[in-house]
C-alpha cells in the first residue's frame, strides 16, 4: 500500500512555505456536523484535538434538515442533543397522506433545524480546548506513528490520528489515496423549497409527509414542516437530473408541486409562491482503499446515505460514538496508528450494522416507490393493509386516551421485510 510519510521534508523544501505547525492527538479534517460532534466527544475525554475547516462559519448548505426519531435519542444519549436544538420547539407529529387517503399519523417530536444552523450551534459549544484551524487542507501524509495534515497557507499540523469527516468531498479523499467503491446502483434527487401557504398554524405542531401515488411518478415523498419561521418542503424523488420533469419543478415549482399532488393545498391551504429550488443528486457509493495507517473515515466520507431514508445523521452519530467513545482511547492508550489498529473501527459489528441498514433502507425506499414487479405490487399491497388497520387502531386508542395517538414505528413502511430486490 503506498504511502507518504514524509509531508514535513515536502514542506520545507518550498521557499514560500510558512514553518509553522501544531501538534495534536487526533487532527479532525472537516467542521460540519460530524467532524464537530466528534470532537466535542473527544475533548470532553480530556484528548487533545485540532479541528480544521476551510469556512469560519459554516455556509448554507442543502442537507439534513429534520431530527427525528432515533437521531433524537443517538443525540440525547451522546448528551448532544441541546447543544444542537437549543430552543427549538418541535412539532409533535407527522401526519402521512397518499393522495387524497389519510394513511397514518406518527406522534414522535420532529425538529425542523438547517443544516449549517446545526454545525454553527455545534461549533459554538466546542470547548476552550479544542483548536479550531480556518484553513483548506490540501494534502494528508499518513504513517504507523505519526500523520501530517498540510495546508493551503504552508503550515501543517501533526497528530497520531487524522479522522476525514469531509462529507460529500472527495478531492482530499483522492489526494490521501482513498477511492470510492462501485456504485451502489441508488441514485436519489433531492430538493428543497420555502413555501408560502394559506395555512401555515398547521405545521405548529405538525409536519405533513405526502407520498406519491404510483410507480410512475418516481415520487418517494414530499415532507413539509416550520423550520426557522418559515415553512419548508423537501421532497425525494427517483427522477434524473436531465429528466424534464426536474426542469419543470426547478423552473416552475408551484405548478409542478400542485400537478403531482393535487390534494396537497387540502390541508396547506392554497400554496400562494414556492420559494427558488435547491437541489442535490446523490450517488450512493462507499470508501476504498480506506484501511491505511493513521486516518480514519466517518460519515459521508465512507459511505454516502440516502437523503430519502433519512440515515444520514443517525450513520454519523453512530460512526463518532463508537470512534470517539470506544476506538479512540483504546488507540492512543497504545503506541503505533498502523492499519490494523484503525481496521478494528471498521470491522465493528455496531458501525457495520449501521452502515448496512442504511443500505438496505436505501434500497427498499426507491424499489418501493418504483419498481413494478409481481413482487412489489402485492408488496405494496400488503403494506397499504397493515398501514390502514394501524391507523384504525390508533383512532380507537386515541379515542379511548385523548392526545396519544399513535401506530407503527414507521409510515414509511420500511419495517416489514421486502421482496428481494430484482
């Protein structure tokens, strides 16, 4: 496996290179969610850590922008959880709709919170210990002992452990000699828009999910929800990027939203303006080449989620809970940082649970939403059935216990096992 190790002698050859460095004992390249809560996690167990990251403040930035459900527990558990929500107030249920059918009502908190609000809450709970470097890394020299993490403005930092948190970026992963897997054959189309509606006291305490209706659409789900005194729509789609269809809801996105789901404004209220489109399509692939000395891959950075599971955060938040609170103080309490020692991450049954869940929900999100075989048509079937008796079931139980409704973990339908995938 060819390796550099020689960052510092690389550095010091160039006439223009500023020689100042730091030292740590594990350097955190990438400041968003991950990379930050990871090293809120290692400070607080006395390790010392430098954390870098070429914005000062994290920018917008279209990702996650909902916790709910175990994200919120991982959080809670990991004593998280306020230092990302802070003071805001959730709504206490998610009510699903497919066409004109109500399908089932979830009553779990969901806190509607932008991505770069979450970083930029998380950064300023980093403690006093933690060194923040406001820097682009351009090059990462790894070995059994110690790594070097050089910069753009010719400083580097050193460390016995570099943990790549990058993300969706993949030139530093390329430059550190990392590749990425085969695709995973999942591509999903996300987009997110601000909408003006006639009803807007609705999402006070809700967040309304809209499934689409057949196959054909390609439309796994449309979630709307209050997010920052403003109502906010994500929708997950199976759609190309060239397919007209996503150029008539980037360009016209009030007409297309309403074509597509037309008993939306039944509960909204009319949808007076949608706000300009974002988006992002996303491959799913994996890390290789990952298993070398001295750096460690969390996140996006090993493996990219599904934005239409929603197992992005809960990956994350696994990923640094098991790094940082088992992995980590096992590692520096011996010497070396070779291979083997940081394969022992990977080869963790919790970590590859997750990561293999994620998959699979990945997987059965597209192939429920388009697929067309015997196979999942009666699929489909069945879960319409058990979602309609679980409904029942919890209007009797709320009629008997006012304000506790309730039914299955998921509307979703993920929880009953699929058809092989074809």
């Amino acid at each position: 496996m060819p390796q550099v190790t020689n960052a510092e002698n690389r550095l010091s050859s160039d006439t223009h290179v500023r020689l100042a460095s730091t030292d740590a004992d594990v350097v955190i390249v990438g400041a968003g969610l991950a990379g930050t809560l990871a090293a809120i996690l290692l400070a607080r167990d006395g390790i010392n850590v430098t954390l870098i990251d070429r914005s000062a403040v994290c920018p917008p930035d279209f990702r996650a922008e909902q916790l709910v459900g175990y994200q919120v527990e991982l959080l809670a558990r990991l004593k998280l959880l306020d230092t990302v929500i802070e003071k805001t107030i959730p709504a206490q249920r998610a009510v699903a709709i497919r066409g004109a059918r109500h399908i089932g009502v979830v009553t779990v908190p969901h806190y509607g919170i932008s991505y770069e609000t979450m970083v930029n809450r998380a950064r300023r709970h980093l403690p006093a210990s933690v060194r923040f470097i406001n820097a682009k890394v351009v090059d990462i020299a790894t070995g059994p002992e110690r790594q070097s993490v050089s910069l753009a403005d010719g400083g580097f930092v050193t460390g016995r452990l570099v943990v790549i948190a990058t993300g969706l970026g993949r030139q530093l992963l390329t430059r550190a000699g990392i590749g990425k897997a085969a695709n995973f054959n999942i591509q999903v189309s996300a987009f997110g828009f601000d909408l003006e509606v006639a009803s807007p006291a609705f999402f006070d305490a809700n967040v309304l999910v809209m499934h689409g209706e057949a196959p054909s659409d390609k439309i796994d789900y449309l979630t709307v929800f209050a997010i920052d005194n403003r109502i906010r729509g994500n929708l997950f789609t199976y759609h190309d990027p060239d397919d007209p269809w996503t150029q008539s809801l980037r360009q016209k996105p009030r007409e297309t939203i309403r074509r597509m789901m037309p008993h939306i404004e039944d509960i909204t209220g009319s949808i007076r303006s949608v706000g300009p489109v974002e988006y992002r399509f996303v491959d799913l692939t994996g890390a290789t080449g990952h298993r070398r000395d001295g750096v460690v891959l969390i996140g996006d950075a090993f493996q990219i989620s599904s934005p239409a599971a929603g197992t992005g955060v809960s990956r994350l938040l696994s990923d640094i809970d098991r790094l940082c609170n088992v992995f980590v103080p096992q590692w520096l309490g011996t010497t070396g940082m070779d291979a083997s020692k940081i394969g022992q991450f990977y080869d963790d049954g919790l970590k590859q649970g997750s990561d293999a869940e994620a998959l699979r929900v990945a997987g059965y999100r597209r192939a429920v939403t388009i697929e067309t075989s015997l196979g999942w048509r009666a699929h489909r079937g069945r879960v319409a059935l058990q979602t309609r008796f679980l409904s029942g079931l919890a209007r009797l139980t709320a009629r008997r216990q006012p304000g506790q409704i309730s039914m299955a973990p998921s509307w979703l339908g993920s929880g009953m096992e699929p058809p092989p995938l074809r």
